[in-house]
C-alpha cells in the first residue's frame, strides 16, 4: 500500500474486498440451504454485485489496493480478483486470472468467475484455457464451458481418456451435464476404472444420459464417499427404477431415517408419506422427515399452522464441549420442527388426490411440473431435486 494513498480510499476499498468475497462464500453456501429460495440468491448476487462496482470505480489505484489487500488464501478472495481481471480485457491481469487455474485450491474461484461473467467477456479466455498444456487449465476451460452450457469441443472427448483424474473427473461431469450422448461408450469406459470418484461420475453422467441401470451403483458410491450435499444420491433415487428404489428405501429404514427421509422425497412416492408421518414423532429426524413430505406433498415448510417450536434443550451445529470432536455444522439447521398432529390433519385433507404408483413433486405429478413455476417458488433445494435430468 503506498504511503500517499487516500485513507478513505484503502478503506473503502478493503470493505468491497471483503464484503464480496465474503458475499461469494454466503451465496455457495445458499445453493443448498433448505429456507432460501431463488430470489434469496438473486439479492445475494445483486449485493455481491454492487461491492463489485465499488472496485470497479476506483479504477487503477482501486485495483493495486486490492492485489495488496488480497492473500488468495480462499476462493472468495480469487473469484472477486479474477471477475474485474477477466472483464478488464488487459492481457496482464487475464493472464494473472488465469493463473489460478493451475492450482486446485483457487481454481474452483476461477471457474466461478468465468461462470459469472457473460460468454461474450470469458469465451476467449475459456479457449485458451482448452488449448492449453497445463491439465489444471484445461480442466478449468471444461468446466467453465459447462458453467455456460457451451460445448468445449474435442478437447472434452480426449479428456474423457485422460490419465490425469481430476481433469478426467471434469470430463466426466461436463459430459453428463451437457447431455452429449453421442460420448457415451467413452463415458462407459470410466466405469472400470481403478479410482471410486471416476467411476462415480461417470456413472452419474450416464445416468443423467438415461442409464437408470446405473443409478444403484451410483447412489452407493456417492454415499460411500461421504457425499455433501447429495447431489448424486438425490439424482440416483430420482433416475430409479420403482423395484431398486423401493429395496433401497427398505434397507435405508433400517440403517438410516434421514438419509431414508431425503429417499423418500427425492423417490416422490405419496405411499411413502405414512412413514414419513411416523417419523416426525422422532426428534432425530422430524425437521428431515417433514422436509420430504414437503416436497412430495406441496406442504409449505414456513406455514407456522403446521410448525411447532424446537424441543427443549434442542441445539443445532457443535456442541460447546471441548471434548466433542464432531465440530461440523448442521445443514438441516434451518429446518422447521413440524407440529405432528397439524401436519397429519393437512394431510389427511389430501391424501385423496394424491394416487400410489405415481410420482409427485410439490404436489404435482413429475409430468405436470412446470419448471418456470417451481423456479420463481420453490427453495433452492426443491428446484435442484425438481430440475434434475435423469
């Protein structure tokens, strides 16, 4: 920082640093809080947006204030400097952007930055990323390609071959989400690979491509692994066959409720909601259990008429024991506690329109869903089960 700087000026500018990259780690963190809908990510983007402006207003002295105020120590701290970088057009500063991409712990911030930004900003830079020698870089070009829903080309088709994981993961996953199926023998040949997250993703991008052969294999691999958020596993029971997904269930019963819970409401199976009522009586899994009737059902999960308050003694996240060693915190948190006894006569109003066999999400038939609706008035986390493709 150099001596003649204006005061106001660091000040002001170290508070849009940290305001947005801080604003960054909300808004990931957002994507699957279980009480945060679309708009709630649109105000967070809107002020993560406007701590943009204020750097971008301060022009150059802005932007050497800022490279000094910055450690890169998280991704919020990349993203924020690659946005006004890549945006710049300057050939110095992209190419300090993209720099991060050789180093996985900043480049999950650049890839951000890239998605942030309009196709018509980024789409030289992303080439270049694609023809690139370093693997990281390449890796980068993908997924930032897939960010836009753009095809990367043939480098995806190599990449699906390569020796090196984490740019074969990223083939894998861009692949699936892109819905090439015309690379599916490709994406077959990853299923006998030696590593667990290779074969995972390839087996989620041909599930996503219509393989729901697949979807035990994946969901078992995907919760092997520890998988958080669940994306996979959610996708699998989605993609399920009703004879896998019910013996699924049934084993799940058994071993775990929650996970079980979360089964079910991703499965969409109204025959299921009688069990899922059973469980709200357990506190163990009640805010779990209503959470999946909700999205079954149509139930709103802020409907205080259907909410009790939270059971004596009840506290989310770590303990305050020093002797606990379990200091992760609770991502159901923010989950309602549902009044059983509301909740079963809501229901019980229903349950008629609701018929077994079929599939429903928010209370409509999966063919009926109207996915405008459901992402101008769902939670963040009934637009991801609603919007899967598989």
């Amino acid at each position: 920082m150099r001596p003649d700087d204006p005061p106001i000026i660091v000040d002001i500018v170290s508070q849009h640093v940290e305001e947005a990259a801080f604003l960054w780690c909300m808004r990931q963190q957002a994507r699957w809080e279980p009480l945060h809908r679309p708009e709630d990510l649109r105000e967070l983007e809107d002020r993560l947006e406007a701590h943009l402006d204020g750097l971008r207003i301060a022009g150059e002295p802005g932007w050497a204030l800022m490279r000094e105020l910055l450690d890169d120590e998280d991704e919020g701290e990349v993203f924020v400097p690659c946005v006004l970088a890549l945006e710049s057009g300057d050939p110095a500063r992209v190419r300090s952007a993209l720099a991060y991409a050789e180093d996985p712990e900043t480049a999950e911030g650049l890839v951000s930055a890239l998605g942030w930004l309009p196709w018509r900003v980024v789409s030289s830079a992303v080439h270049e990323l694609l023809l690139s020698e370093h693997l990281g870089r390449v890796r980068v070009g993908l997924l930032a390609s897939a960010a836009h829903q753009r095809f990367p080309g043939e480098v995806l088709e190599a990449s699906l071959s390569s020796s090196d994981e984490p740019l074969r993961c990223a083939a894998l996953q861009v692949a699936g989400l892109l819905d090439r199926g015309e690379l599916t023998s490709r994406i077959q040949a990853s299923l006998q690979h030696d590593s667990a997250p290779v074969q995972e993703l390839a087996c989620a991008a041909l599930v996503r491509l219509g393989q729901a052969h697949l979807a035990r294999r994946l969901y078992d691999l995907a919760r092997a692994r520890g998988e958080h958020p669940p994306h996979h596993q959610l996708l699998a029971v989605r993609a399920m066959e009703p004879g896998p997904q019910r013996t699924l269930f049934e084993e799940l019963q058994r071993s775990d409720p929650v996970v079980a819970a979360r089964a079910a409401g991703a499965a969409g199976r109204p025959e299921w909601v009688p069990w899922l009522l059973d469980q709200m009586r357990d506190p163990d899994v009640a805010r779990q259990a209503y959470e999946a009737f909700a999205l079954v059902t149509g139930a709103d999960l802020e409907d205080d008429t259907l909410l009790r308050e939270p059971p004596e003694g009840f506290a989310p996240g770590p303990s305050d024991d020093p002797e606990d060693e379990d200091v992760a915190m609770d991502p159901d948190e923010d989950l309602p506690w549902p009044d059983i006894e509301a909740v079963r006569a809501w229901w019980g109003e229903r349950a008629s329109g609701f018929r077994g066999g079929n599939r429903y999400l928010l209370g409509v038939p999966w063919a009926e869903v109207d996915e405008e609706r459901l992402r101008r008035e769902g939670f963040v986390r009934q637009v991801w089960v609603g919007t899967l493709r598989g």
